[in-house]
C-alpha cells in the first residue's frame, strides 16, 4: 500500500521541465515517440510506391514503340519569289587563308542537303528498319557505330544527353544524341526533341535520320555537319582565325530565324 502512494505522489511530482508533473512529461514522451515511428513508416511507404510505379511505368514501356505523333514529316517549302533577297544571304562559314597571310572568314552558297537525295545519307541500310520519316536504330547499329560510345567521339555535352560522332554501317556520318535518363526522364526529352525536329525538315535544321528506343535508353540519331558551331565561331576555337563581320551574323540571324 506504500509502494502504491510512493509511485503516485512520485508521477504527481514536478519537474524541471516547464514545472510540468512526471505523469505529463512520461506521456508527452510516448507520444511523441509513436508519433515519430509513424512518420517514419508514412515515408518509407511513400517511397516505396514512388518507386513501385516508376519501375512500373518503364516495363509498359515497349522497346520497339514507334512514336505516333511522327509518322508523317511536314516539308517546310519556302516562297522563293517572295524572299530571294533573304535566300541569296543563306550559306555557309568558310575558314579560308588569305595571299597575304591573313585569315578570315567568309560565308559562300551551297546547295541544300535536302535538296538532293532526301533518303541518301539511308542507302544501303536494312529494309526492315526504315520508318515513314527516318530510320529506327538498335542500340548495337549505334554502339558499333560510335566505337561503343568512346570518349575521343564525344563532340557535345549538356544536361539532357551527350553527343557522339559515329559513322554507319553504309559509311555516313552521323551525330548520336544520348538522352541521359536523369530521375526518368529520358522519354519526356525524347518525345520533345522529336516532336521539335521528327516532323519538320528545312535546309537550316538539322535533319533528323532516325532514333533509337531499347529498354531506357533513348537516342536520337542527327546528319552530322562538320563545321563547327555557332559558339565555336563566337567563343570557341574558331574564333581565332577570325571575328565574324556583321554581314556574316546578319546571315547566321537570318538563317536561325528562317529554321
């Protein structure tokens, strides 16, 4: 019977913490600590359903899924009659040597590669592949392609993929986009890039030839035009040789707002 009177005028003591009796702090305690194992619990079962569905998602994926919004390519024709004075601007950069020794840059006309033999850059490949606008790659056709995706091919890196330099199986020379699959969403940038360039062709993009779509892995397969890029000209090595006039960035403006 003492013990029992002990214990009770024991929990019915106050203590340090805000003067509150040990009977309250006791429970505030257990409280808490239920409290805190039950969002734990909450977390982990979010996390888990998260990943569940993302794993999920991937296998409904199927590997061979043609995109079907780009079945059918739009040929973006231009009115010559229209704008033959903004057409006679559109060229090339040249890096050429001077007789005097000075180097310079100048822009000169070439003819469109579009103009020419739409499915060219194509011949020889395999019949079973072609697609209504482009080609569909596998993942081996690319990797022998880009010498298993080297180090010494890599001629562009962002933050949505990295850029190879690779060469068919009927010798064209491509450009390899790899879409890096960053928390998944390497089939949102794919569809993106597709739908910006799959279903359009002009002289200033460059062309789409085809994709390729294996498990996570989205590629996109690009002509490869070996003349260097604008901030190359700008910024980059290329620059050295020489600044670019203004009639040289009038014809880059006009050409970027044409494509």
């Amino acid at each position: 019977m003492s013990s029992n009177s002990t214990l009770t005028e024991s929990l019915h003591e106050k203590t340090i913490v805000f003067g509150l009796k040990l009977w309250v702090v006791i429970g505030i305690a257990v409280g808490a600590s239920l409290l805190g194992i039950l969002l734990i619990l909450v977390i982990c079962l979010t996390i888990q359903t998260w990943i569940r569905r993302s794993r999920r998602a991937f296998k409904e994926l199927p590997m061979t899924q043609i995109p079907s919004a780009f079945k059918d390519i739009t040929e973006v024709r231009e009115d010559n009659s229209r704008h033959r004075e903004e057409n006679n601007l559109s060229g090339s950069l040249v890096h050429t040597d001077g007789c005097d020794g000075i180097q310079s840059v100048s822009v000169c006309e070439q003819p469109s590669v579009h103009a020419t033999a739409d499915s060219a850059p194509l011949d020889g490949l395999p019949e079973f592949s072609y697609l209504g606008w482009g080609h569909w790659f596998t993942l081996r056709d690319l990797d022998v392609a880009t010498d298993h995706f080297a180090k010494d091919n890599v001629i562009g890196e962002g933050g949505y993929g990295v850029v190879y330099r690779g060469r068919l199986s009927n010798g064209t020379p491509v450009a390899v986009k790899k879409i890096l699959n960053n928390l998944g969403q390497a089939e949102r940038e794919f569809r993106v890039e597709v739908e910006a360039i799959g279903n359009v062709r002009h002289k200033n993009l460059v062309r789409l030839l085809g994709y390729c779509v294996e498990g996570t892995q989205r590629m996109l397969v690009y002509e490869f035009v070996n003349n260097g890029n604008l901030e190359s000209w700008l910024h980059g090595e290329l620059s050295q040789y020489s600044s670019l006039t203004w009639l040289a960035r009038m014809k880059v403006l006009l050409g970027t707002a044409k494509a």
